[in-house]
C-alpha cells in the first residue's frame, strides 16, 4: 500500500489559522510527520494569498460579502468551489498531497475532493461540520428543492470518502444512517480547544462598562444562533425586571450582524448590550475570562439538537458556568457545568441568568466542573490521537 504522508485540508466556512478545529487538525497532523498544505477563504484579518505558519503551507482565496440569502448562499458556493478547484491544482503542483480533507459547509467539496481521486487515487476524509439539510430548515423553515439537494450532495459526499470524522455522537449516527457509512470507517473527534493555548486570563473590568455583572457571547451572527432570542431575553431583564447592572457583550460576527444590531435598537436595549465583532487571540481570551456567565441562546431545532457548539467548550475551557436551552448535544457537553432552560422559553433562560448572577458560589461550582470535564475527557490532547487513528485507517 503506498504511503500516505502529504494532506490537503479545505474548508471555507472561516479562514485559516482562524477555523480552530481545522488548525488544531491541521498541526496535529503536521507534528506527526505529515506534511500539511490548507485551503481555506480570506477574512478576520488573514488577507495573504500564500504563507507558511508552523509549517502548515496556507492558500487562501476571497469571497464574496455574506448575504443571508438563497441567492447569496448560491453565489457564494460556487465561488468556493471554483478557487478550492483553482487552488487545489496549485498545491497538487507545488506541493502534492496523497490525502485530501474536506470540511463543510457546504457540501460541494466533495467535486474537488471526487476529481483528484478518480484521476490521481488520492484518499478522501470528510470531516462533517455542520447537518446541511437541517442547517437550511433552520434558517428558511422549508423542505424545497433546495433542501433536497443539499440531502443529495451529503449523500454523495459520504459516498466519495474513503473515512468519515464526526464531531459528536449524533453526527456519527447521521454517517451510518444517511451516509451509509460502515462503523469502522467512521471516528468521532470532538472540537475541544488545546487548553496549553485556550486559557484563562485575568479579567478586565473595563469590559463591564461600569455595571456590576458581565454576561457574554461568543460565536456565529445567523438566523440558527438565537441571538434574537438573547436580545429579547436582554429587554426582559432590564426594562420588566430592571435588572440594569448588567452588562452583555456579544463576541463575533456573520450574516445576521447588522439585522441584529438594527434589532437591539428596536427593542431599546442598545445601552446595555455591546457588539464587539469578531475577536482573536489575546483580546477574545480576556473578554471572556472578564465574564461573569457565558450564554449559548441556540434555540431547538434538528440542527441545533445534533451539533456541538464550539462556544460550550471554549465557555468550559475557562471556566465559565453557561446558561443554554436543554438540546441534546449542549448537554452531553457540558452536563453539570450549565443550567438548562426548557426549549426556547426566554423568560425561564432570563430567570437563570438572575440566578446564577446571584449565586457566586454556584458559578465557581459550575465553572470548576467544566474545566475538569475539559481537561479529564474533552480537550483537543484527547481528541488529537482519535484523528491520527482515523488517519492510520487509511
């Protein structure tokens, strides 16, 4: 059997060194003696076309403005896939790869991923980021021929994969069941931040803006992430229970940033609630260590239920206790680090907010709860050797 040692990792939902997991993937692989090239679009400040960081040959390509939009969905796919197919033979040239890695969205990776392995043999690992299918339910509320044709290229990106990495337990079912994938060929890796670089930090109590509490928010801006359900939950707590020592920061960006922004305005609530854009680095980590309670307002749906949200385990990576709606997934990660409000009931997601605001003892609890979970089962130094076996199952 020829030997696999040259990887090409592509994704297009954010940039790399930005996408965490993919970077994580990316340098795990290359500490084990791969050598690692990546495709990934521009944005949050990573605008070269080309470098090389830690080894890791970077391509990168643009994209056009999000638009949260069928029509801005289309356009922005086709042009991924056309610089992924682009850039994809520029690496085969400068560097060569006998693996290639594909995470989505969207699912059309796998034209580029199927070319170069009918023509050149490569090997094909999908790495299954977000349910398509149910992403696009959650966003436009209908099954059309749109929904069906994302259900299609699963199926056939399923069937171009020689392996298939989930990132939960629900994902992995979804690989058996729709992908028809065998059990041996599928591996769960969960998307834990490395704790020796995703650390806590002194907090800053400039972030507070002069209020007494901190609640804050880390993730994407879109339709499925609630954060119009977080806004009305902020109105509620401050004009009906006037609650207004508290101070919300909400971390991040997308397609949904200005509508929401328009949105705290209309539900007057823009003196209390910050909108940082996105954050890296240094300034993220000591944003959310000032935080007094980390919120994760996703409300339920199919995609919500099945994914493991990212800003869970960063919360639990620095020890903050999180208040969420009682999803599936959410749970299995954090368990007894968070408090659970009923499916998208604001009002009881409100109340534990005041709850653990008020009950100091109880947020060091939780928050001690899920930096042991993170570091005893979770974070990425346990996730790391599953990927390599994924990877020796070639």
């Amino acid at each position: 059997m020829a030997v696999v040692d040259k990887v090409l990792i592509i994704v297009e939902n954010l940039p790399v060194p930005f996408d965490r997991r993919v970077w994580m993937e990316a340098t795990t692989l290359q500490k084990a003696g791969y050598q690692v090239s990546t495709i990934s679009p521009k944005g949050n400040g990573f605008e070269k076309d080309y470098e090389v960081i830690e080894g890791i040959h970077i391509y990168r390509h643009p994209l056009p403005p999000e638009k949260s939009s069928v029509i801005g969905y289309l356009r922005e796919y086709s042009w991924a896939v056309y610089w992924q197919f682009r850039l994809a033979h520029r690496v085969w040239r400068e560097q060569g790869f006998d693996v290639i890695h594909i995470c989505n969205p969207p699912d059309l990776l796998f034209l580029t991923a199927g070319w170069f392995k009918l023509l050149h043999r490569v090997r094909v690992i999908f790495d299954h980021h977000d349910l398509s299918p149910e992403m696009y339910i959650a966003k436009y509320g209908q099954r059309d021929i749109f929904y069906y044709g994302l259900s299609l290229v699963e199926r056939l990106t399923y069937a171009t994969a020689d392996i298939a990495i989930a990132t939960n337990e629900s994902h992995k079912k979804i690989a058996l069941t729709r992908g028809k994938k065998k059990a041996k060929k599928v591996f769960v890796v969960r998307s834990a931040p490395d704790l020796s670089r995703f650390c806590a930090m002194p907090p800053n109590p400039s972030y507070r803006r002069g209020r007494k509490y901190l609640v804050g928010y880390m993730g994407v801006m879109g339709e499925p992430e609630g954060i119009d359900y977080l806004l009305r939950i902020v109105r509620y707590l401050v004009w009906e229970k006037n609650h207004q020592d508290i101070h919300f920061m909400l971390i991040g960006g997308g397609p949904a940033f200005e509508k929401l922004k328009a949105l705290s305005e209309k539900l007057e609530v823009t003196e209390f609630v910050e909108f940082t854009g996105f954050k890296t680095g240094k300034e993220l980590l000591e944003r959310l260590s000032s935080c007094d309670v980390c919120v994760e307002p996703s409300p339920r749906s199919a995609y919500n239920e099945n994914c493991t949200m990212n800003k869970i385990l960063e919360y639990m990576a620095l020890g903050k206790p999180i208040v969420q709606f009682d999803l599936r997934e959410g749970r299995r990660s954090a368990e007894e680090a968070s408090l659970y409000a009923k499916p998208n009931d604001e009002i009881e997601f409100a109340h534990l907010i005041i709850k653990l605001l008020d009950a100091s003892e109880l947020r060091q609890q939780m928050g001690a709860e899920g930096k042991r979970r993170m570091q005893e089962m979770l974070e990425w130094r346990h996730q790391a050797p599953k990927l390599l076996d994924a990877y020796s199952n070639l």
